[in-house]
C-alpha cells in the first residue's frame, strides 16, 4: 500500500469523527488530529480501534502517543504493516 | 439560603413510550385505551416465564434526529437514547433554544434504574477475553449511572445541578420532586425532570426470576398488564422515558411560555422494612403518611382531587393501594376519585414509570380528559368493596373538569413518592 492508498483509507476512518469540514477538506500528512481536523480528545481512542481494525494491526501504548498528527499516524501504520 | 417558595410550574413535555413515541403519538394511545405490550420471541427463546413486554418504537431515522451519527457509534445503551428524545422534546416543548453557552439557571435531575446493562454485558464479555484495551472511549459514559444527565447537560448546555437520582419504581416521581424543590428554593429558574429506563432480558430477568410478572397472557399480549383486575396476576414489563420541563412560574411567564399545570407539592418517604412492608412490600402506613403529607405539603383540599393516577402495577398489592388512598382521602365509594392506572397500556416502565405516568397525569390535566383504564372489566373484588365501579373508567372521559391529580409511585426499598398536579389558573 503506498502513502496516497493509505491515505484515503486513514481519511475514510477518521471521518465519521472530525468535526472539522474544512479541516477535513484540506488534510495534508501536517494537519493536526485535534486542533485542525476537531477530534474529540476522547475519540482519539477509537479512531485508534477502527486504525487496527482497518489496517488489522496492532498499536502498541507508546505508539498511540505519538499519533497525534495524520502525517504520524501514516507512518505508524507503515511501520506496523511492515512488522506483519 | 433563605426560604423562597417560587410557585413551580410545568412548560414543557417530551415521552418515549411503549405505546407512543412523542406528546401527539402518546396523547392519541392513551385516549383510544392503545397497549403498547408485545410479544418478544426473544425472552421464550432465554426460557422467560414471561415472554412480553413494552418497548417503544424508535427506528434508526428517529434517533438520529436526536444523537448525531458519531453519539450513536458503538451506542448501546437504550434507556439513555429514551431519556435524551424524551428530554430534549420537552425541552423544545418548553420554547426553549439549544444553548450556546453553559445555562447556569437550568439543570437536570434525571434518574434510572440500572445502568445500561447492554453496554455493560458488551463490555465484561470484552474485559472476560482480555480485550479491554479494545472497549473505546464511550463505554464509561454509557454505563455510568449518571450517563443520561450527562448526555442532556451537553445536548442542552445546562449549567445547573446535574445529577441522576435513582431509588427503584419511584425514581422517575421523585426526579419531578427533587426538581420542583430545587426550583421553589430559589437554586434554579428551569429543571429538566424525568427518568429513563432500559428494557430487554438483562433488566426484565431478575423480575421473572422472582415470578413477579404476568406469564399468562404470553398469547394475548395487550390483554396481560390487568391493573386493579380480579385476574391480575403480576406486572408486565415495560421501558421508556418520560421528561417534564418545571420552571418558576416568574420565568415561565416572563418568556410567554405555555403552561401545562403546576405542581402544588408532594412527599418522598420510606417504610424502613418495618410493619407489613419489606424490600419487596410497601408498608401501608407509610404508603399512607406519604400521601398525607404530599396533600399536606401542597395545601390542598382533598375532596378537590378528582382523579388518581396510581401506582397499581397488576399485582395483588393494587387492593391494598385503593386501601390506602380511600383512608387517607377518607372517601369511598361513588365519593372515591376517578382512578386509573397507565400501566395497563405501557406495563411497568420499572424506574421510569413515574415520569411516563407524569407526562400522562400532565395531559390529562392540561386537556381535562381521564384515560381508560384498560383490562380490569372485571374489578378485582376487593377493589370494588372500596370504591364504586364507576370511578375505574373503563373509557375514554372527555371534558371532565380536573382541578387536582394526585400521582404516586411505590418502589423496592419499601420507598414512596406523591405528587399533586394542580391546574394553573393565573
């Protein structure tokens, strides 16, 4: 899966939770999950989840810190995928 | 803070019921005698004695007309989703605007029975297989007892008191109560009062266990919930949620706001298991102090009630109840209230069965009307020794003038609430 696939798929996720529209209109790999696409601290948690779900990976705690960005979790996710 | 005794009065109302889904739907069903009582193959298929039950109605389209798509993500919790529609209609009702900023005049007392035991047995299933990390972030805020209010308070953006109270079968009369005194002292202008309660095999079990429910009528479903009937033979379960919006009459005349009634007064108390009550039985004289001291409290004259809406729940405590009433009225016979039960349509709400019933008493007194009281043509004879048969209407009684309701609820815990509705009259 190369970055623009894995893209779409994290955009596909993460919307049902963004309450940004127009921070989800113009989400590059630096938009911010809290502050520019409006997540809710406590959905962080399940966009998680449905990121596993997905991708059928697992994120471990240390990880899931560092996700904050959508440019971080790509590459968390690419991480993981590679670990498979 | 000093006395202040604010008149509190009713400007809102919203009903999640078994057999009616919002004000215009409940006020048809409860004209036109509608059981809201069905058939679940569920509970034959989990071996309940009693396979019937009251749920109400609520599609996918309707709840997402109340909880956005992302509230109802891994949503499982039935009984919050009644309480909020049942809550966030009265509040509308009421004239009311969804706040943009925290409203500290407006608060909520909102109660349940149980937690939501779906959510619940979702997320020890998950926990028993070593999956907790996987429970997202909502199974706290469904499952703590406080979820209901909580959801309100950020729905409606209320400032005041928030809580959830919870004291069984008497939870939702008592929410009105603790609202009203919340307003009359001064400490709120507007509290959204009401209870919601869940339904389904995980809540109903424990009272089929105790054999407490009607399990004879599994093939005549409308025809099972029999309260103040000679073949009563035990409650039907129900689930829902009711809400009234009580607010000081200074503010509800300041906004122009409708005015359903007003509440005159009322009385919380307990028979401490002492006497012929227990956990499970009411003690009469407590039954009765409490009824004594709501008129008491409201200032009343008892020969201005004209109707009761009970507590009656189908079981062979419906005699001792019409007993207890007639002694503290002291009237009886062709001299008794007009009385009904609504638990013969919706069955027993459990927690939010005083706040259905409320809404019920409200429209009837706003609309002067008395409901039937279905399923006891044959009055229980014990019953009928007390009061003349006419005062169970068995059809719908229009333009009946009502001054004064008195509603009660009994619940385990030997714990009693009544209420007096009053129509307001400037």
């Amino acid at each position: 899966m190369n970055t623009e696939e894995l893209m779409e798929s994290l955009k596909k996720v993460v919307k049902p939770y963004v309450k940004s529209e127009e921070g989800f209109k113009n989400i590059t790999a630096s938009s911010d999950l809290i502050n520019d696409l409006k997540i809710n601290s406590a959905n962080l948690i399940d966009v998680i989840l449905d990121i596993e779900n997905e991708f059928d990976i697992v994120i471990d705690n240390a990880s899931m810190e560092k996700m904050l960005t959508v440019g971080s979790a790509i590459d968390i996710i690419t991480t993981k995928l590679n670990e498979k | 803070m000093q006395e202040v005794n604010n008149r509190v009065v009713i400007t809102g109302l919203g009903v999640v019921a078994p057999n009616g889904v919002g004000i215009t739907d409940f006020t048809n069903a409860i004209k036109q005698g509608i059981s809201g009582i069905s058939y679940h193959k569920e509970l034959e298929t989990l071996g309940f004695s009693c396979c019937i039950g009251g749920i109400p109605l609520v599609p996918e389209a309707l709840q997402l007309q109340y909880l956005s798509a992302l509230q109802l993500k891994n949503f499982n919790s039935p009984g919050i989703l009644y309480g909020c529609m049942a809550g966030m209609d009265a509040w509308k009702d009421a004239g009311l605007m969804i706040n943009e900023t925290a409203d500290w005049d407006s608060g909520t007392v909102f109660g349940t029975g149980t937690t939501s035991v779906e959510k619940f047995r979702e997320s020890v299933n998950k926990i028993d297989a070593g999956q907790v990390r996987t429970l997202g972030s909502n199974a706290v805020l469904q499952t703590m007892t406080s979820g209901v209010s909580a959801y309100l308070s950020g729905i409606l953006g209320l400032g005041n008191l928030v809580t959830s109270n919870s004291s069984a079968c008497c939870t939702g009369t008592e929410s009105i109560l603790m609202g009203y005194e919340r307003i009359r002292s001064g400490n709120a202008k507007r509290m959204l009062v009401g209870a919601c309660s869940d339904g389904g095999p995980y809540v109903w079990g424990g009272f089929d266990a105790m054999r407490v429910m009607s399990y004879k009528h599994n093939d005549n479903p409308e025809k099972a919930s029999r309260p103040m009937s000679a073949t009563a033979n035990g409650f039907v379960p129900g689930s829902g949620a009711g809400a009234l919006l009580l607010e000081s009459l200074s503010s509800a005349v300041e906004r122009g706001a409708k005015i359903y009634g007003e509440i005159a007064g009322g009385a919380l108390n307990a028979g401490g298991q002492r006497g012929n009550g227990s956990m499970t039985a009411p003690n009469s004289e407590a039954v009765q102090r409490c009824i004594s001291k709501a008129i008491e409290n409201a200032g009343v004259d008892v020969n201005e009630i004209d109707l009761i809406n009970g507590h009656l729940t189908a079981t062979s405590k419906d005699a001792e109840e019409i007993n207890n009433w007639a002694t503290v009225l002291n009237r009886k016979g062709k001299n008794f209230p007009y009385v009904h039960s609504l638990k013969a349509m919706t069955g027993h709400c459990l927690a939010a069965a005083g706040a259905i019933e409320s809404v019920a008493a409200v429209i009837c007194l706003a609309n002067d009307f008395i409901f039937p009281s279905i399923n006891c043509e044959d009055i229980h004879p014990d019953i009928g020794a007390i009061i003349d048969a006419e005062k169970i209407p068995q059809r719908l009684l229009e333009n009946n003038k009502l001054r004064l309701i008195a509603k009660a609820s009994f619940g385990f815990g030997d714990i009693n609430a009544c209420l007096i509705f009053k129509k307001y009259n400037g």
